[in-house]
C-alpha cells in the first residue's frame, strides 16, 4: 500500500502540520511518499521520494496548477492512497483531483479501523464510518488527530515535477494578516468565553461579568464574533487564537472542532451547556447542563461572597 | 449574469440524534429541519451581486432532496432568488458528494451559468466537496472559504480564510465555483411581503433518476455517537445546587479567588 502525502507550505515555510500526514501513514502501514510546492530547503525531513515543484513558479496557493502539478505525481507514483491535511489548502484541492480522477473522496480523518475511515458528522455529535469503493482515494485528516511524535530527520531525494504550460486562471495578489487586536488572550490565565447560546448581544455581559469575577479575559466562538458581539481578537479556534489558560469556561459552547482545536489544551475546562450531549462535554472537566442565563447570575451570587 | 445557489436542508444541530434503522444515517423523524448555515450567506452573496448589477442577473437556488427541500428553497426565493429548481430524491444521504455534485453539474451543464455559490461545508455531513467538484466536473475554476467577494465586470476580487485568521487574496475571471464561509456577509432575514412573494416564483421540479450519474465512490458502512471517553463530571439539577457545587471547583482553580 502506498500513501503519498501533500506537504503544505506558506509565506515561505514548510508547516509543521506536515509530518501529521507521516503519523497517518504509519497507522495505515503505508509506504510513504511526499508531495511538495515550496522552496528545495524547506523540503519535508524525510528519507525517501518527494515530488517537488518550486513554488516560485507555481505560486503557494493556485490550485489549478497545484492539482495537475499533483496529478503528474499521481501518475509517476501510482499510490493508493493520496493524503491532504484537511485545511484550508487540503480541502480546497482534494474534491477538484478526486473529481478529476474520479476515485473516492474521504473528508476530515479522525481514525482508522479495520472497517474504514472514521470521520465526525453533525458538528461533531455523530461519527461515520466511509471505505472508499474505488482502487485509489483521496483522504484529508483532521488537523490534530493524528500526533506526529519526535523529531523528524532525514534526507529527502527530490523528483522534480514540472507543467508543459503553466498558464493559470488564477492570480495570487498576496496575504492580509488578522486584524489588530485588542486583546491578547495567549497571556490570560483564566478566559471565559461566549457562544452563540448566550442568545443576543446585551448577554454577553452576563458571560464578561463572570470572566471579570474569575479575574481573566472575555473570549468568544466564531458566530459570536461575526455577529458583532465581541471583537476578532476575542475569538478562539482555528481560524482565531490558540490559547491554553489555567482555566477555560466555555459558556453556550456546542464544542466545534475548529473550537476546540484552539481550547483544547487549556489546563482546566469547564462547560456550561443546556445540551448534554454538546460535543463540548468530550474536553470539559466539569460539564453543567443548565441555562446559562439562570446559571451565571446564581453562580456570579456565589462568587461575590 | 446567471447565477445558481446550490442549498442543502440540514437538521437543527442541538437536536439529540439517533441512529436509523439501517445503522447508516440518523433518524430524520422528530428532527427539525433548516437551511445549512454555510448556504445561506451564498444566497446572500448571490443577491448582494445581483443588488450590485442594478437587478440585472437571474439566481436559480436549487436543492436536492425529499419534499421538505423545498421549504429550504422557498426561503432562498424570500431572500431574492428568482427560481427554485427542486430535484427529488427522498434518501438524498445515500448518495455520495460525488453523486451529489454529478446531479448539479448535469443540471447546471449547458445552462451558462457565470457564477455558482455553495456553502464550504454541510453541517451533518461536513465533508467540504461538493463545490469543489462541481467545479471540476464542469471545468470552472473555483475558490473556497471566501470570505470576502466583489465584483468588476467579469472578474472577481476574492478573500479567501486560513489558519490563524491569515488571509489570501485572489483575482480571476468568471465563470466561477464560489464555496461560501461562515462571515462572509450578514445573511438578511426574508421579510413577510418578500416571503408572500417568493410563493409566486417559479419553482421547476426533477427528479434525481432525470439526471443519471454513476454510482457512488464513497460506502457508508455506519454512523454512531463518538466514543465517550476521557469525560470528566457532569453535574445536573437545581440550579442553586449546580451554582454551589461549581463555585467551590472554581475558587480551586481560579487563581484570582484563591
Ligand atoms: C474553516 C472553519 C474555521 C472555523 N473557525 C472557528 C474558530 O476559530 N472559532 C470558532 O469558535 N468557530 C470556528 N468555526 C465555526 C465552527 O464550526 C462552529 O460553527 C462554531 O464554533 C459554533 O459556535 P457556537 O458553539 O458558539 O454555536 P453553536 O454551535 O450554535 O452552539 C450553541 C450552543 O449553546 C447551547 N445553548 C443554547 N442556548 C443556551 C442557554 N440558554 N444556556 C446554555 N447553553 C445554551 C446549545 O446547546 C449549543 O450547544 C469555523 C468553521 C470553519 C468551517
Ligand atoms: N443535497 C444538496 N443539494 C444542493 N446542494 C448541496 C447538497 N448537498 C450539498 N450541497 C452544496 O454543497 C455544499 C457542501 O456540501 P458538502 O460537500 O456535503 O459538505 C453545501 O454547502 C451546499 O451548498
């Protein structure tokens, strides 16, 4: 069984996620072939064959180059198994090469059974169990899921992939960082955060009033954040911060796995949820079913004392 | 321009689901359905381009999917769309995104269509491919995870989220594959005379066998809730209680009450 993995690059730099793809590959016991766009000195830590392309060529992010550059991989190295990284690289061209070599398409890996791949459904509260029908497939894993332990090393030996013609629809115009903070929760010890089962803006000060009685910071989900209730830089997750306090309270938090990716090594959480079994519930200490809009205000009574 | 929104109906996601009969999907009874977030900022987008136009563009909002799609449909009508297009199919789960994506890009093939919104993702499903794939099958190029989007003449101006917030922007020409992020825009809620209106529009009904595709890619082989494992202390009842019981943890572990 062969598995080639998609390393992913950005603003000059292999990222770390990377050797993610080679944890994978060794519980699937593939053999393992690397597939990368970048700069040759960035290439994987890797004793074995990378597929490479100069990204100063082909741009870090086009996928109409970037799939036929990988589809010219595929057909040099015939693998079973082609594995992306489910993110926001991986996600975008892993349905364009699956559709264009028709084979099947598994999203967002959290496991491996003898059975087939497992994958969540339902925003986490349900998993699902997919085998691919077709001989090849392509397979994007969950950022996270599988840990890459030690220090990668070795020397890779690059084949080089090039295009006939690199005419591109697309035109890469550069980067925009995340906005301007005002605040930095990385630094926070304790940090309370409000989701979207506080209901209405005028609630999240029921959820702020709580982080200021445990003396740390107001963090909040993504809808939160897009629906104007708390600044950009409050949001935790994977498109916002990382953080990892002392204490976390996540307070109207269903537990996404893009929020979760960004809480989860918090040293102590807790969850306030009317939901019991909200995915939250599978990384809290302490998960309380209660509504919060009677829960905080008995709670902050408490504290005060 | 011609425009197609691609919408899918998706359970509420608080619901407590069940497995089916079958062992493969979750029990639709009881469950309370709605339009899949992702889809209703591409219905937003696809209104906010043709708004820009002057009017001058015509959005079909198409599903697939038993008869309660239709009521999806219908709200993507209230918010602006021109036409419904409803294809059919009572156990839509049991095709894969491959099918899914064969069926629109069968229906959308010799329509013209210059931009095509979907959502990134379906909420039950979450697998992120059927845009992606439509793209591919009817050869436009595609973006996703856009979170910003303009339009000059035929050429968009496209944001695009990654990690960490950081973003990418790209130009290029229509036609276009659009996948839509949550943020994107703020979806409107259909007004009452919006919603009265939108019952006088066209609605075209298929069914998914009027577009043959192959078969699927992808077996189903089960569905089940995750493994509850490493779950810490749940407490229930009174809310007094509860409010007791937690203050004593957290004047534990809250180093400000210590
Ligand atoms: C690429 C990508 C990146 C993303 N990045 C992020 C990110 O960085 N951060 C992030 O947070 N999300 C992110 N998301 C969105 C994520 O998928 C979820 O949509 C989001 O996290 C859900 O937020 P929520 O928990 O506040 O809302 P919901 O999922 O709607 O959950 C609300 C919860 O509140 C509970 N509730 C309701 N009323 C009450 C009440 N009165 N009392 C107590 N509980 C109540 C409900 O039971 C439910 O569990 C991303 C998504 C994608 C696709
Ligand atoms: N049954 C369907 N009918 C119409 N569009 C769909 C359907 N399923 C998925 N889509 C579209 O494809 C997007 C991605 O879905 P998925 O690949 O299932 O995560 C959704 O946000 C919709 O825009």
């Amino acid at each position: 069984m062969k598995a080639l993995l998609i390393a992913e690059y950005r603003q000059g730099k292999l990222l770390e996620s990377t050797y993610e793809l080679l944890a994978f590959a060794e519980r699937l016991g593939a053999e393992k072939a690397f597939f990368f766009i970048g700069a040759e000195a960035e290439a994987p830590h890797f004793d074995g064959k990378v597929y490479f392309a100069e990204a100063a060529k082909y741009g870090e992010y086009n996928p109409d180059l970037h799939k036929r550059l990988v589809l010219e991989a595929v057909q040099k190295e015939s693998p079973d198994y082609i594995v992306f990284l489910h993110s926001s690289y991986g996600w975008d061209l892993a349905p364009r090469l699956a559709a264009a070599l028709k084979i099947a398409q598994v999203s967002e890996i959290v496991g491996i059974t003898a059975d087939g791949f497992e994958v969540p459904a339902c925003n986490a509260k349900m998993r699902r169990l997919l085998k691919p029908v077709t001989a090849q497939a392509v397979l994007t894993i969950q950022s996270g899921a599988f840990s890459y332990q030690g220090e990668p090393g070795g020397t890779p030996s690059l084949v080089p992939v090039e295009l006939a013609d690199s005419a591109s629809r697309i035109e890469f115009i550069g980067y925009e960082a995340a906005e301007k903070k005002e605040v930095d929760l990385a630094r926070a010890e304790v940090i309370v955060s409000a989701g979207r089962g506080v209901g209405k803006k005028e609630n999240v000060e029921i959820v702020a009033a709580l982080a200021r009685a445990l003396g740390g910071e107001l963090g909040a989900t993504r809808p939160v954040v897009d629906a104007g209730w708390a600044d950009h830089s409050r949001q935790v997750g994977s498109s916002g911060q990382t953080v990892a306090p002392k204490l976390y309270v996540a307070c109207g938090i269903s537990g996404s796995i893009q929020h979760i990716a960004g809480m989860k090594k918090s040293d102590f959480i807790v969850a306030i949820n009317k939901d019991k079994d909200a995915p939250i519930g599978e990384v809290a200490n302490v998960l309380v079913v209660a509504d919060l809009l009677q829960f905080i205000p008995a709670l902050l009574a408490r504290l005060s004392k | 321009m011609k425009i197609l929104v691609c919408i899918k109906q998706v359970p509420d996601m608080e619901s407590r689901f069940r497995v089916n009969s079958a062992g493969t999907w979750y029990e639709e009874q009881d469950l309370a359905f709605r339009l899949n977030e992702y889809d209703e900022y591409a219905i937003e987008q696809a209104v906010r381009v043709k708004e820009g136009l002057g009017g001058a563009a015509d959005i079909t909002v198409l599903s697939i999917g038993p008869d309660r799609a239709v009521e999806a449909i219908k709200k993507g009508l209230a918010m602006g769309g021109d036409r419904g297009v409803h294809i059919k199919a009572d156990q839509p789960h049991q095709m894969d995104a491959w099918q899914i994506a064969s069926l629109i890009a069968a229906f959308a093939r010799d329509k013209n269509f210059d931009l095509i919104f979907t959502g990134l993702q379906s909420q039950d499903r979450g697998s992120g491919q059927v845009g992606g794939m439509v793209a591919e099958l009817l050869g436009f190029a595609c973006v996703t995870t856009v979170v910003g989007f303009e339009l000059n003449g035929a050429v968009a101006a496209i944001r695009r989220e990654m990690e960490g917030g950081l973003r990418g922007v790209v130009r290029l020409a229509l036609p276009l594959v659009v996948t839509c992020q949550l943020g994107l825009n703020t979806p409107r809620y259909p007004t009452l005379p919006n919603i009265m209106k939108a019952k006088q529009k066209e609605l075209l009904t298929f069914q998914a066998a009027d577009f043959p595709v192959g078969d699927s890619l992808v077996q189903t082989e089960k569905m089940y809730p995750p493994e509850k494992k490493g779950r810490g202390l749940v407490l229930e009842g009174d809310v007094n209680e509860l409010a007791d019981k937690l203050a004593a943890i957290l004047k534990e572990k809250a180093p400000a009450l210590r």
